[in-house]
C-alpha cells in the first residue's frame, strides 16, 4: 500500500454526499497547490525528484503512481461506495489482474452469457494457466451451488449481461460466495454505479470497463476496479505495480471528465432506451426484445429491486431470425453507428454473433441466445423521435 493515503476516498472537507455530488467532487481534493486548477492537471510525467533517497511527496515512477491517476482512482472508489480504486490500461487489464489472484487448481464460476473478451482471457489465457471456469447459467442462484467445491475461490458474474440483457441477483449471490468463503466480483460496465452498487450489495470487488459510459464519449480506452477490504485491495494494488498494465494521465483525465456527468448521461440513456424498447417491441419485423425494463422479462423484479432504472442497453432479433436480415438491418441504419463498443453518447449498433462475442463458439453462443439475427443496441442521448425514426427506415 501506498504510504500518502493517496487512495484514501475521503470526500473534500468529510462532507457526506449523494451520488450525483459524487461524480463531480467524490473523493476529489485539491492537488494543484500551486495553482489552485479546478480540475486535476494532467501529469504528464514518468518520474518525480526527490529531495534524498525515498524523500518524495508520495509518487515515485508513474507506472506505481501518478497525481492524475490517483484523483481517477479515488473517484471510482468514491462513486462505488468502495475504499480503494484501481485504474488500468482497459477493462480487460483489470480483469487480468483479478484473475491473477488464483493458481493452478483453483476454479471460478462465471456467469455463461458475458462478454466474448471476458470469455476469451478467460478460456483461451488462464485456462491455459491451469485455472479452470464454469459457465453456468444464473438466473437462478440456486444453480450455483452444485458447481462449488473445494477449489472454488471466485464467483464472476455481469448484470446485466452482455447481450442478453440478463439479470442476476447480486444479494443472494453474495450469500452464497460468503456461506462458501469465496470471492464475488461484478462487472458492473452496462449498469454503472448511477444505477447498481454492487458493493452495497455484499459484492467483494467491483470491475469496470470505463471505456464504456464512465468515459462515456467513445474517445479512451481504461478499466478500474474498487474493492472495500484493505488486505484484498494490498493484493491487487501489487499485481497493478508488478504486473504495469496502467492507464496514462491523459485517459485518466480522460475518464475522470466523463465520470462528472455520468448521472446526466444516465438518465437520458434510460429515458431513450425505454422509448426505443418499447418501439421495438410493437415492430412487426421484429422478433424478440431483451430489455430488463419489460415487466415480463425474467429477473424483472430483480432489476427493480438492485437497479434505480434499466439503462439504455437493448438487444433484440429480426422476425426472420436470419444473418442476412440483422447483416441488412444495420447496414441500413444511419443515426446509429454500426460500430464495437458500448456507453458513449452517440447510439451504436452490432452485431454479437461477428462482433463482440466472434471470439466465442457458435454452439456456445446459441445456447445463450446470441443467435446470427440478434442485434444489440447502445441507445445514447440524441433525440428520441430520431433514434426510433432511424430504427424506422432500417427495418422498413
């Protein structure tokens, strides 16, 4: 651990605040006492002097710390209602680092429907490391369990998923991860702390891929992770040091600008995301919409009771459940963006299947539903009556 309290989340002047103050000034303080800049400067430095050896003012080489990544870290954290954030080079990186807590022999259970690039480091990387995953289904907690043996060390979980819009009920998880002793880490990308904390729900390490809407603005590349134990956060923090897949100042800065308006974002997402899911829901070249917000979706109830809203994220497929239609759907499209990626402002469309999940096996895919003719949706903050008259004139 850092000995200068630098990833201490202590909010300017220990001012209890709500989530909205908390995306502009949570655990922000003044780190330019020379000039007094309102926001963090972006220390575009490798290394700081030092007045003797080890005689430094708390950062040393910016691969172990730099000024502006810390005031990125301590927002995570400040916005999670965590203690200890991380940022690193992309969300991947911070899932790399989480995987390197375990050795050989000890397994993890992750949810079956996530992201390809998750599954890939996953299958194609650690599995490789003799770690070994099960992806299972849960929807249904209770079917967790009959996985848990004694190498079991982590549950990894993403809610909602990626893209099948699943929800998965963070409370009762983290029940079973503690009965178990084990660890239970969320990737919480699609929801964001605006709408899910899943700290406050008995998670133990909350990861991000803040290339997504905590950027919000489809221009960096950068992950965190936030964690509230002190003897977990000494691990990871080792592993970001040893390990040096960091974020520079300029991304951090970056995301650390986006996260100030995340709440704002947010709530026109959800607000566009509803309108565009019931849109398509009532389109008859539309087959079958994945939405958390619909009352008849599964786990409905449970995003009522852990989300403050739905969120802008919406897959759906064509009626006529082929490549061609979906391949013909998005080429059409002209206010959204056929494009990878998720969370910025402006709404882009992909296609899973050749996409985002290629890298996962097409029998694998079918099984959760990432079938050739799904399309997903990030619904972003244009005007409403435009996004649905795009959708419109694709589907003809």
């Amino acid at each position: 651990m850092r000995k200068d309290n630098e990833h201490a989340t202590f909010a300017i002047n220990a001012i209890i605040m709500k989530f909205n103050t908390k995306t502009i000034h949570g655990g922000q303080e003044n780190i330019d006492p020379a000039y007094g800049s309102v926001m963090p400067p972006i220390y575009q430095t490798t290394t700081y002097s030092q007045s003797t050896p080890g005689g430094h003012k708390g950062f040393e080489y910016s691969r172990s710390g730099n000024p502006t990544r810390s005031a990125l870290e301590k927002s995570l954290a400040s916005i999670e209602n965590g203690k200890f954030g991380l940022a690193f080079g992309s969300g991947l990186a911070a899932i790399d680092a989480v995987m390197k807590l375990f050795k050989p022999g000890e397994e993890i259970i992750s949810t079956n429907d996530l992201y390809g690039g998750s599954y890939r480091l996953f299958t194609s990387i650690f599995e490789n490391m003799g770690i070994k995953f099960h992806f299972i289904g849960m929807n249904e907690v209770g079917n967790i369990e009959k996985y848990i043996n004694q190498n079991t060390k982590l549950l990894w979980i993403e809610t909602p998923t990626n893209p099948m819009m699943n929800i998965i009920d963070i409370e009762a998880v983290s029940k079973i991860a503690k009965s178990h002793n084990l660890l239970l880490a969320v990737d919480n990308t699609f929801a964001t702390p605006y709408l899910q904390q899943p700290l406050d729900l008995g998670a133990d390490i909350v990861m991000h891929s803040a290339t997504k809407y905590l950027g919000g603005h489809s221009d960096v590349v950068l992950g965190g992770l936030v964690v509230k134990d002190e003897k977990l956060a000494k691990k990871l923090y080792f592993i970001q040091k040893a390990s040096g897949a960091i974020c520079g100042p300029q991304d951090s800065f970056l995301v650390l600008r986006g996260i100030k308006t995340l709440h704002l974002r947010i709530q026109r997402h959800c607000e566009n995301g509803e309108a565009v899911a019931k849109f398509l829901r009532s389109h008859p070249k539309v087959g079958k919409v994945y939405w958390p917000g619909f009352e008849d979706h599964p786990n409905h109830d449970i995003a009522k009771k852990q989300m403050k809203d739905f969120g802008g994220m919406i897959s759906f497929t064509t009626k006529e459940d082929t490549l061609k239609s979906a391949t013909n759907l998005v080429e059409k499209l002209k206010v959204f963006t056929l494009a990878e990626s998720l969370g910025g402002v402006e709404s882009l469309a992909g296609h899973p299947a050749s996409m985002t999940h290629a890298s996962i096996p097409k029998e694998e895919r079918a099984k959760t539903g990432v079938v050739d003719s799904l399309i997903r949706l990030s619904v972003g903050i244009e005007d409403e009556e435009d996004l649905i008259n795009d959708l419109k004139q694709a589907l003809g």
